[in-house]
C-alpha cells in the first residue's frame, strides 16, 4: 500500500548516478542531468571526477563501475546499492527492485514479476490496476516496474534520466536507514558514532564509527543481527 511507502527525501548533493543501458546510458545528480552514449558518458565521469569529486551512486558497481574503471577511471568515493542493501538486510539478492523496495519500506513479497516473453504478456507495460506514468519507471503501488529492473524499459533517453534519478533517491533512502541506526542504538546502550560527526562538511553519510575495543560485545551483535532483521518486519506492520 502506498501509505507504507517512505516519501521521498532530498538526497545529499554529493550523490550522482551512473547507469549504462542497452540503448542509451545518463547520469544524475544535484545540478547534473546527462544521457549520451556510452563512450559519451564515461567521458563525462571522467571530467567531473576531476572537476567535482562526487559520490559515484551504482545501482550495482560490479556491473556499472566497471566500465569506467576499465577506462582507467579512479572513483574515489562510491554509494553500492546493492551492497547497502545486503548490509541493511542480508542475504545475496541486491536486485534494483528488491533494494527499491527495501528502502522505500514496502513489502518484498509484493514486489512485481517481469513478464514471462510468451503469448501472454504482449502487453508488457500495461499491468492490472497500475495507473502511473508510463514514463516514470515507478508503479502506481510505489514499487519499481519490472521491465525498468531488467533493463527492457530505458528505451529513451528521458526513460535512462529518470532510471538513474531512480537510482539517487534509493541511496538518500539507504543513507537515511543506516544513519538511523545510531539513534536505535542509544536505547540499547550502545554508542555509535553517526558518521556526519566526522566530516568536516557535516553532511548526510551512511558510514557509522564503531570502538574497535567493544566490536566483540555480545550486545552490539544482537542489535545488529536485529536491525539487519528490521526491514522484514515492516512487511507485517503495514
């Protein structure tokens, strides 16, 4: 249900996207909307990794920073999404619709199917009951459109823009959930240091700052064996 969903957050201006498609690649970001080829893009990357030094959003880098690193790119600072996911949640599956909907709090298994490629699914895009945007690649029910998961739907540029926008908003999501959990943790008595504390910017970061000396406390390990379990209950309290 959408009333499950999180609304969307205004994500730190460091975060910019980058996703390489099929028929055409962009990246985005604060100030930055770009779709070019993939040549194009890579070189774009390339300047701004220079010029502005942002953080590099992925909806998964084993797949999307390789092509840029192959070009002798150095990425200093990346947000994984699927990685995140697998640290907010566990477990190996990190596809973009299931980390989507892990962040925006809805129910994995709600999460729509793509279509099976036979006689029956011609109409692809047109799914029962949701009434969205055909060009947003977010449903009606706030979950991701399978073809958009798969890749089959970024078949324009302004289709790629809005993927990798796609693509910022489920980091600022991820950001927001583990920066939360320093806040949980105070009530278990645990301390642990939000990593804005140690930036000289102050701004919004995922990253927390453990005592090394008290990493092996059995209470820090059952309140994060039961934050990493957290997302499964909001499946039962919607």
């Amino acid at each position: 249900m959408l009333d499950r969903a999180v609304p969307p957050l205004q994500p730190p201006r460091d975060l910019v996207a980058v996703c390489f498609g099929t028929w055409t690649s962009a990246i985005a970001g604060d100030g930055v909307s770009r779709v070019g080829s993939h040549d194009e893009i890579v070189a774009e990357v390339a300047r701004m990794e220079v010029g502005r030094h942002p953080r590099w959003v992925f909806w998964s880098a084993q797949a999307d920073a390789n092509p840029l690193v192959s070009n002798g790119i150095h990425l200093d600072r990346c947000w994984d999404i699927a990685e995140a996911h697998r640290i907010l949640v566990g477990g190996r599956t990190a596809d973009p619709g299931l980390a989507w909907a892990t962040a925006r709090r809805l129910g994995a298994s709600d999460l729509p199917s793509a279509s099976g490629g036979d006689l029956f699914d011609f109409a692809s895009e047109d799914h029962p009951g949701d009434q969205g945007d055909p060009e947003s690649p977010v449903r009606s029910d706030g979950y991701l459109r399978p073809e958009a998961v798969t890749g089959t739907w970024q078949t324009s540029p302004a289709r790629a823009l809005e993927w990798a926008r796609a693509a910022v908003d489920t980091a600022a999501h991820q950001i927001a959930a583990l920066s939360e959990l320093s806040t949980r943790a105070v009530g278990s008595g645990i301390m642990l240091g939000p990593g804005h504390l140690f930036l000289t910017g102050q701004r919004p970061t995922g990253w927390l700052r453990f005592n090394v000396a008290f990493s092996d406390d059995a209470r820090l390990r059952r309140f994060l064996r039961e934050q990493i379990a957290l997302p499964q209950l909001h499946e039962d309290a919607g």
